[in-house]
C-alpha cells in the first residue's frame, strides 16, 4: 500500500470511481479504501477492478469491483443497485473513465510538416472524434446522472471529475482529447452552480503528465531515452519532471473532504509540476 500525503478519515463513506482499471484511477480508489471508505471500483475491464479489489480485502479494506460501461445508462444504473446493496448509497462520485483514440490523433504536430503517408486535420475519422467525445464528456455526465441521485437524497456529497492540462492549453496532435476535457472543466463548473443548493460540490482535477502504459511509446525511445517530444514537454515544465499518479492523491482526498473544502466548488485544480505556470521564457 501508497503512504498516503494527508490525514483524512473517510470511515463510513461510500465512494464510487469509474475508471478504477487505470493508473491514475486505481491509486484513487486505493487511496479511499485506505482512509476508510468503502469503495466501489468501475471499469470496462471488470479483470483489472476485480484485481484491485482482491488486493485492497486481503490487506484489511473494504472494495468491489464492477464492470461498467461508462456510456451505458441502463447497465450504469445496474451497477448503481449493485453497489447500494454491496456498500450503501454514494457519498463520493470520481469520474475518472476518459481517454484518446488513434483515428482522432494526428501524425504531424503541424499541418506544413505533413507529409504523403501522415494523418492530418483532414483525415480525422469523425467516429474517432465522436468516441474521444463520448467516453470522456458523456462518461461523465452519464455516470453523474446516475450516482448524484443518491447525494441529491443526503443533500451532500461531492463530485470530483478528472479533467487535463489539454484544458487550459491545447496540446498538438490531439484536437478531439483536449477539446474533450474543455467540455469536462466547463460541465465541472456547470455542476457545481445546479448543484449549490443541494449541499453538493463538485470540483476537477486537472493532471500534469504522466507516464502510462498507453504513452510510454510515445515518450521514450526503446533504449529509455527521451522522445522529442518528451524532451519538449519537460522543457516546458519548470520542475523538468513529470508527475506521479501518488502526486494526485493529495489533491483529491483534499477537494473530496466536506470538513477542509467545505466552500469549494466549480474549481479545476492543476496538479503539473509547474507546466500551466510557465511561459516558456
């Protein structure tokens, strides 16, 4: 188990995170349990939360793991009577399902360099497009319509969405992904005004970057050194490294906590190392 950075007790709550299967999401959920909590891990890959859940009951916590598909209301809502009847009624909604597809990714950071064999703007596959936009706006909303039934009952809770640094700033090659999180920060702020009189918050987190297994390729070379564009990416981040997913968790157990951020709402906190903060000179 991670040595969590803050001391908060969340003993008797319920909290849902969609997904849970993934690096960032995972030491989320982990993290919850942890502090108390009784966690209910979502995932498309039930293999990957079933396994997270496994290791948090044999080391004395309590977790299940669902198979959900984020973009599915019937089957979401399936899940929502699971976890009352395994857990109870959610206290805490994380909704951390997203990602980027290839078909709405292109080759060249800009159009003069393209060449013959490069995908460009003008070859992006709108299904593509429409897939990065569902599973990471829809996967919010949807997941949101569902759980947040069960804090509009308690008239409290809070909601935490996992939005990105392509928010604030665009980055090159994934026009559909950094337009996705926008509409994620801008919805976190929609959010937390519909829900401020209901007891409700709702906050982000916006992650530096990370290394995953979904960028790694991307970021190192197969001898381990640096990409291009890694080596862009850290020039442009003040600290020169990038961030570990244990460095979200701070910010999480933080934002998550009625009791220390109890007046804040409708923020979209960096977490970055540094990046959103320089200028480049």
């Amino acid at each position: 188990m991670m040595e969590l950075p803050i001391n908060i007790d969340y003993t008797g709550k319920v909290v849902v995170v969609t997904g849970a299967g993934g690096l960032i999401c995972g030491a989320m959920a982990r993290a919850f349990a942890q502090s108390g909590a009784r966690v209910a891990a979502l995932d498309l890959n039930e293999e990957a939360v079933k396994k997270l859940a496994d290791e948090l009951k044999a080391d004395g916590y309590v977790c299940e793991g669902y198979k959900a598909d984020v973009l599915d209301p019937e089957a979401l809502e399936q899940v929502h009577q699971s976890v009352i009847r395994d857990l109870g009624k959610c206290d805490i909604l994380v909704n951390g399902a997203g990602g980027n597809h290839p078909s709405a990714t292109t080759t060249n950071e800009y159009q003069h360099e393209a060449q013959p064999d490069s995908k460009t703007f003008f070859d992006l596959e709108s299904g593509g497009v429409d897939f990065v936009f569902k599973l990471n706006f829809q996967g919010t909303l949807l997941p949101t319509q569902v759980f947040a039934k069960d804090l509009t009952e308690k008239k409290s809770g809070c909601i935490l969405n996992i939005s990105s640094m392509n928010a604030y700033t665009p980055l090159t090659k994934i026009p559909a992904y950094s337009a996705a999180k926008a509409a994620v920060s801008n919805f976190t702020q929609w959010l937390a005004t519909h829900f401020a009189g209901t007891g409700i918050r709702c906050n982000a987190i916006a992650p530096g970057f990370l290394v995953s297994a979904q960028n790694r390729a991307l970021l190192f070379n197969d001898d381990g050194t640096p990409t291009a564009r890694s080596a862009k990416i850290l020039n442009g981040t003040p600290t020169n490294r990038y961030v570990e997913a244990s460095e979200l968790i701070g910010a999480t157990l933080f934002l998550c906590d009625d009791r220390s951020a109890s007046a804040i709402t409708g923020v979209v906190l960096p977490v970055d190392a540094g990046f959103s903060a320089y200028s480049g000179v």
